[in-house]
C-alpha cells in the first residue's frame, strides 16, 4: 500500500495517539471499508492440514 506523505503522517500521529500500531489501524480501516460495503466474508474449511475457519473477505460472490 502506498501512502501520500501526508496520510504517511497522519497515521504515524494517529498511531502515536492511540497507541495501536499503525498495521492495526490500517486493518481496522480496511474491516470497516469491508463490512460497509456489504461484503461477506469467505470461510475457508481445512482439508486435514493446517488450521480452519480463517475467515478472508473476497469482492467476488
């Protein structure tokens, strides 16, 4: 993701306030814009490797 030094910064001050981490913010941010749209998440089922139920959210139906 490529920021404009502006919003660079304006994360950098958010996080600073906030105390999250500015990766945190950035994926609140894209959950909100996700769930606002009315996009559903993907639920992905293990097939005996790894673990299940990750949940991945797709602009596909």
């Amino acid at each position: 993701m490529y920021l404009t030094e502006e919003e660079a910064e304006s994360l950098r001050r958010a996080a600073a306030e906030t105390g999250r981490s500015q990766a945190e913010l950035l994926r609140d941010g894209l959950h909100w814009v996700l769930t606002t749209a009315g996009v559903e998440p993907r639920q992905f089922h293990s097939l005996g490797k790894g673990r299940g139920g990750q949940v991945i959210y797709s602009l596909e139906s």
